[in-house]
C-alpha cells in the first residue's frame, strides 16, 4: 500500500465521525480524521449534548453490562421498564408520523445495544440518567425509555473517543476544511480542502466518510430551508455545522433526502448564548420539565398541551411552536407542589428565574398582559380534573374544557411561590441530509452508492422527520459510524479483491 494515501478519511469530529473512524482504524484501515475548527472546538455538536443515548434492553441486568458501577444493593431500588427493538422502533414510527425510512429505522433500533457495548469497549462509560428517573418513597423509578447517559456527558463521550483514537494511532488534521471530493473514474481518490492558511490542496484517499453535522449553524441556508423565523433561532452546538459536509455529498452525486424543512429543536434559556459557548457544555441551558407545569407566551396564554406525553417526544417539536410566538418568546410556569421535582438545569446560576408570591406580581415580572394571563390560569385551574398524579407514567390527569388541553400531570396552579422561566427556541440539528442506506453508503439519484463515499449521523436523511425519540440522534451517529467505518473496509477490501 501507498502509505502517502489513506485508506479513508472521516470529515467532523463529533460522535458519528469518531465512531466511524475508530471502527475503521479496528478493522485495520489506515484513517485520517479532518476537523473544520481548531482543536480546543473538536467534538462537533456532540460536544454540547447532555449524553441521554436512546437504546433498546431487555432488563437491568442487561443494562448493568455497561453499568458496572451499580450494585447489587441499588439495583434493588431501582425500577427500570423493559424498553425492547420494538418498543424503540415504535417510538420513532410514532413520533415521525410514520415517514422514518424503514431500512434506516430498522437499523437504529435493532443495533443500538449492541453499538453500546461497543462504545463501552472502545473506553466510552456510561452512567444512569438523572432526569429519567422519579423518587418514589426511596425506589427510583425510570420513564421514557431513556435510562442511559454517557459518563461527564458530551465531554466524556468526545475525549473517550479521542483517546481511543490516540491509541490507535489515528491522526487528526485541524482547522482544515473539507470542501469536495476528487473522483476518477467514477471511484474517490482524495479530499479536497482548504487549508487554515486558506490555501487549498488534494488529501489522496481511497474512501471518504462524511460526518460533519447538518446545517442548522448557516443563519442562511435555515432561513432558505425551513424558514425565515428562524433566523434568530439559538444555535445550541457547534458553530461549525454549515452544511459542508452535505453540500460535498451532493455535488458528488448523492441524493437530497429527508426533510429539509425540519429540524430538531428545544426550548432553551432565553438569555442563552446565540452559539454553543465551548466553556459551559453539557446542554445547561435547556429546559425540560414543562410537563410538570405550564407554559405560557408574552401574551399570556397557553399554546401547547404540556402533558401530550413525556418530555423525551415532544420536546423536539415543542421548541419550534415557541418560535412561533410574539418575539419568539414563552414563559414556563411552575409552582411550589413541583418546583422539587423539576431537573438539575433549573437550579444552576446560568437559570433565568422570576419569582413571585402572588399570580399578578408574577405576571408583572415577566411583563405579559396581566387580565389575560391572569384568566389563563383561572381558566385552566377550573379545568383540572380529579385523578392520582404520577409523573412517572402518563398519569391521564388531565383538564376538561380548555384548548388546548393538559392530557397529563394536570394539577392546579395555585401554590405559592410561583416560578417562571423565560425560553426561546434554540435549534439543535437539521433534518433534511442525503441518501444514505442502512450500510451507510452515500446513494446517488438512482439510490445506487456511489463508490467510496459513506455518511454518517446528522447527515443520514431520512431518519427523523417531525419530531425524534430523544437520545436517538446520539444512538444514530454511534451506529452509522460505526457501520460506515465497517461498510468502507468491506469496500476497499473487495476493491484489492478485484485487483489481482
């Protein structure tokens, strides 16, 4: 082998393209991984997440496999529902309205356990989700399919997976960006890129695997993709997810796919940083216990059902509806019956709290009109039904009479103090991608693949549309990459088959 040509190359940094580089540096290719951005901003979008990874299991003991912290003692106290193949595959079907391309679900729910005990192998730890879990009389009881969270959370996951690159002695170009791919012959035979001097110059390589994230970071292309409104949209990760990596893919003949005016999205702090700030990862300014209570515009009403179903599959969608509100702004509301029960994120100083004792001092605070906020919750108290309140489960104590509805968790909103917190919507990823199959190879205009050249996490179109599972998006970079790191090894190996 030419040792001056790689064998691949991985564009991007984040979970997806470090997967796929480690998988195939294992499966003895010669790997080169190409970052947009300097070193000390590596780690793509996965760098911010809060590490909740969605994963098919059959029990705690299975999970336990890749928990090796939790003992025999606490196993005993905690109360984990099976969430099985079919439960995940489902969970995507539903929230996707149906449109999730089949092969590519398939694929994601039926390898994502498997793909954790290979993280957990290549040095990724796991921990027991915090925020999925209720304290029910000393027994923690887990919801929403989403016990798993990956050790320090994206931080942990990124500098795992980096130094398991540095023990495979992968190298790392940064502040190089990818700009095309050279083919010949209908065949890849190197990168293209633009160097940190600006120059440009040729990488040879023998395949190419695109992981560098969706566009949601280009103000323009979301504005011309999914809409004008969002060009304030909060940009919650990387400030380098331009749509590059995407844009090589097409012009190299891959296919537009997905939805290209979805994205997914969160409600985040209104007075959150416009970009990812790479000195406070770990997603702290998100905001995620609405279900608990309501939320509310600067108008003073209500515009969503909070308690349509656990926060892990509405959350993505929810953020959107808050764009659309007067200057893109809401207000969640809690009071003292659930202020206890709220996660971590509303604790921390970086928090934007309004506090009051009465319902008009509160309204004044938050400077929405009064009389109407005030027949809001007045409107909404009267509807609240009896019923046993559980946030564990959907409860289906709901309210009677209003739109929109509480389905869930409905309890009046009348125990001082009263607290709220003012979001916006901040933008975490981008949907619409390029053709990929279930092997990762990128697919042209006749969804044939295009040789060499595979795809892997944000730009796997196709896979989400209208909403996604929270923590799915995570589990997908883990298995495309590592399949695209296999599926190029195949590839080249079957290239030197025919070469003899």
């Amino acid at each position: 082998m030419d040792n001056n040509v790689y064998d691949v190359i991985v564009v991007g940094s984040g979970n997806a393209a470090l997967c796929a580089a480690v998988s195939a540096r294992e499966e003895g290719l010669n790997v080169l991984v190409v970052e947009k951005g300097p070193k000390e901003k590596r780690g793509g979008n996965s760098f911010f997440t809060d590490g909740a990874i969605r994963c098919a299991y059959n029990n705690l003991d299975e999970m336990r496999k890749v928990l090796p912290e939790v003992t025999d003692e606490q196993a005993e106290k905690i109360e984990m529902p099976v969430y099985e193949v079919s439960d995940f595959h489902e969970d995507l079907m539903r929230v996707t309205k149906g449109k999730s391309e089949p092969s590519l679900a398939n694929k994601l729910s039926e390898d994502s356990f498997e793909t954790i005990k290979w993280m957990y192998k290549q040095g990724v730890r796991f921990d027991l989700n915090e925020n999925q879990y209720f304290d029910q009389g000393g027994k923690l009881v887990f919801w929403g399919g989403l016990p798993l969270k990956t050790h320090r959370k994206g931080m942990g996951l990124i500098e795992s997976l980096f130094n398991r690159l540095d023990e495979l002695n992968v190298e790392t170009l940064y502040e190089t960006r990818a700009i095309g791919v050279q083919q010949e012959n209908g065949k890849i035979v190197g990168l293209n890129v633009e160097n940190k001097d600006a120059s440009n110059s040729l990488i040879p390589a023998k395949a190419v695997i695109l992981a560098s994230g969706g566009f949601e970071a280009s103000k323009a292309k979301r504005m011309k993709y999914i809409g004008e409104e969002w060009e304030k949209a909060v940009v919650r990760g990387s400030e380098y997810n331009t749509g590059d990596g995407i844009e090589i893919a097409l012009e190299a003949g891959g296919k537009k796919y997905g939805e290209w005016d979805g994205c997914h999205a969160h409600t985040t702090d209104y007075n959150a940083p416009r970009v990812g700030d790479y000195s406070k990862p770990g997603d702290i300014y998100k905001k995620s216990s609405y279900p608990l209570g309501l939320i509310v515009n600067k108008n003073g009403e209500r515009f969503v059902d909070e308690g349509a179903d656990f926060r892990n599959y509405t959350y993505a969608k929810y953020g959107k509806e808050t764009l659309k509100q007067p200057d893109q702004k809401a207000f969640q509301l809690y009071d003292s019956q659930v202020r206890s029960l709220l996660r971590k994120e509303y604790d921390l100083k970086e928090a934007t709290c309004i506090k009051a004792d009465t319902l008009e001092e509160l309204a004044e605070k938050m400077g929405v009109e009064q009389p109407v906020f005030l027949e809001t919750i007045e409107r909404y108290n009267q509807a609240v039904q009896e019923g046993d309140y559980n946030p564990s489960i959907k409860d289906g104590k709901q309210t009677v009479g209003i739109e929109p509805s509480k389905s869930n968790w409905a309890l009046t909103f009348d125990q001082a103090p009263f607290y709220a917190y003012p979001v916006t919507c901040g933008i975490t990823f981008t949907f619409g991608a390029v053709r990929v199959n279930d092997l990762s190879e990128v697919l042209d205009e006749q969804e044939q693949p295009i040789p060499g050249l595979f795809a892997a996490g944000e730009m796997v179109g196709g896979l989400f549309y209208h909403n996604y599972p929270g923590g799915s998006g995570l589990m997908s970079g883990a298995v495309f990459g590592k399949q695209a790191g296999k599926t190029a090894a195949n590839y080249l190996s079957a290239l030197k088959e025919k070469a003899k």
